[in-house]
C-alpha cells in the first residue's frame, strides 16, 4: 500500500466516523483503469455466452433424460449470462455508444422476456436509493405495519418469497413492475412501451412456433426450464446482494448514500464456473459505488476496495446453511435489529 493510499485510508475512515463519507470520496480509491471499457473485451464476452447458450441447448437436445437436468442448470445459468450483458448495457458501462448498449441489451434479454428499458429504469431507482425502507425495489423488507394491512393472499405470496420460495422472487418482480406502465414516469413511458412491445411481439412469434415445432414438451424442455433456473440465479444473487440479518434497511433522514452501497452491499463467492457464465455478477460491491464499472474490471476494484476499505466489506460464501440463516431469520422490517422473523413479528 502507498503513501497516499494510507493517507486516503486514514482521511476516509475519519469521514466514516463522523458519517460525512461522500460516495465519491470511495470512488475516488479505485484505479482509473477499472473504469475503461475494452470493445475487445466486451464483445468476446457475447462471444462466450452466445457459445454457452448453444452448447447448453445442443445438450438439451441430445442427451439422455436423465442427463437432461444437468443440461438445464447449464443452459439457464448461461442465459443469466445474457442478463448480465444486458446488465452491462442498461448501465451504458458495454459500449461507448448509447444505440449499441440498447441494441445489444434488447437482443441479450429477448429470450428471458425482459423489456429492457423497463428493467433499465426500475433498476437505476434501486442504486439511487439501496437500501432506503420508503424507496429501494429490490427486496427491501416490509414494515410490520404494511405486513399487517395486507390481505392474506398478499401475505402468504410474501412469506413464500421471503422464504423457501425465495428463487421464485425474481419471477413476481418481473411480472408485476415490468409491463405495467404507471411504475414509469411522463419521460420514460415512451421508451418502456417500446421495450414492452418488442418482447410481446418476440413472444407471440417465438412461443407458437416452438409448440408448433417441437410440442408443449418441447417449450417446456427448451425454454421453460432453463427460464425457472435463470430465475433461480435472479432471484438468489439478488436477495443475497442484499440481505443479511446484519444489513441494515434505514428511513431517508437517516440514509447515507456511500454506506448504504459499501456496507448494504455483499460480497458473495459462487463455484466459479457460476462466476464465468454469469460474468462476475456476484462482485457486487464495487459494482453499487459506481455502475460505471464494466463487469470484466470488477474483480480489479474489488481488490482495491478490499485493500482501502476492508473492514467496511461484507463477504460471504455461497451455501445452502447461508442461505437458510437468510430465509429463516429476514421476514420483516425492524429500525433496531434489521430484521425480525415472521413468528417475532406475530408475537410483537
């Protein structure tokens, strides 16, 4: 570590102390280079997935039907692949020019359904406002309050997802946010529609022809199933980027924006062939201080925000006993222990 990183180190953690902390103090920390795009190497990333995905369907088709399952959580980790290119895209951090990224990031997000300029701007709204109980869109608990009101089909759709259903998050956010037009603004309606229709359209060509072609087994067999474990991997880097019995959730008065995105933010370690198909998605905290990080430059700013800022990241390794301590303790809300179990909540 350099003189000046010791010097950065010693004026930011006095900042922390005295929760002056401005994100772009954080920033300022990673290397420049982590933030220049490399066509070459953007490029050879679709390259790669685009061979995943033929591969994984190639298996689909030939194998054996007990191999099949195998094929499946091959072919639809590949295509969580296309997502985190079209990731890439909705963040402008893929390509240079504006028209390339919406290109590319409809072509990626067709065979998943997602209108791209509708999830483009739900998605900034969740990194203006991580972590924030009033404002965040990605798992962001229920207050007891909101819990209680509900009626009891909304309830139980909750406690489904915030439990053993949880890799069936990512489905609901999907259908409920994504085609409705009231969740955009005057400015964006024009652009959502748009990303709306394209998918429809993909849609009412592509799922007729496939039954026409290879049956309602087929259309299970090739797409549905591989579509379940795309959500599968949605629904668990999602939930797990930030959700922790530790992460605290705060009201807007008490919000701090650069704490929020170093300290709300987790570091999850995947099998690494999880890691190559999905493109490092699970280096997540660098990600959050600034989206300006193309995802081949993430593990790079990790090692300097580890370097600088070690203390104030949270890491953790992908498995079922950390998922369980996630699905049985993070039900609802709570300002003084982040969070309380459904069953605590019933008794308070």
């Amino acid at each position: 570590m350099t003189a000046t990183t010791d010097k950065f180190s010693g004026e930011f953690c006095t900042a922390i102390a005295t929760k002056n902390l401005r994100l772009k103090d954080i920033i300022k920390t990673i290397p420049p280079e982590c933030f220049q795009k490399d066509r070459r190497r953007a490029w050879l990333s679709v390259l790669i997935n685009v061979l995943a995905v033929i591969v994984g369907y190639g298996a689909i088709a030939f194998s054996p039907w007990y191999l099949l399952p195998l094929a499946w959580i091959f072919t639809g980790t590949a295509l969580t692949g296309f997502f985190v290119l079209g990731h890439d895209c909705a963040h402008r951090s893929f390509a240079n020019r504006r028209w390339v990224n919406d290109l590319v990031g409809h072509t990626l997000m067709l065979p998943l359904i997602y209108p791209f300029h509708c999830w483009r701007f739900l998605h900034d709204r969740h990194h203006a406002q991580t972590n924030m109980v009033t404002g965040d869109n990605a798992w962001v608990p229920w207050e007891l309050e909101a819990y209680n009101e509900s009626n009891f089909i909304v309830r139980y759709f909750y406690q489904a997802i915030r439990m053993n259903l949880w890799w069936t998050g990512s489905i609901f956010h999907w259908a409920m946010l994504h085609f409705d037009v009231k969740q955009f603004s005057d400015q964006e309606r024009d652009k959502a529609k748009f990303s709306m229709a394209v998918v429809i359209i993909f849609a009412i060509i592509f799922f007729p022809t496939l039954i026409f072609l290879t049956g309602f087994w087929g259309f299970v067999k090739f797409w549905l199933l591989p579509w379940l474990v795309y959500h599968f991997w949605m629904s668990t880097f999602t939930i797990v980027h930030h959700t922790d019995p530790d992460i605290q959730f705060n009201y807007p008065p008490e919000w701090n924006q650069a704490l929020a995105q170093l300290e709300g933010t987790v570091h999850c370690t995947y099998p690494f062939w999880v890691e190559i198909l999905c493109h490092d998605i699970n280096v997540h905290i660098p990600h959050h201080l600034t989206v300006a990080i193309p995802s081949y430059n993430l593990r790079k700013a990790h090692a300097s925000l580890r370097e600088n800022w070690g203390h104030h990241l949270k890491e953790t390794s992908f498995s079922w006993p950390m998922m369980k301590r996630i699905v049985d303790r993070c039900h609802i809300y709570d300002a003084q222990t982040a969070y309380k179990t459904f069953q605590e909540s019933r008794q308070s």
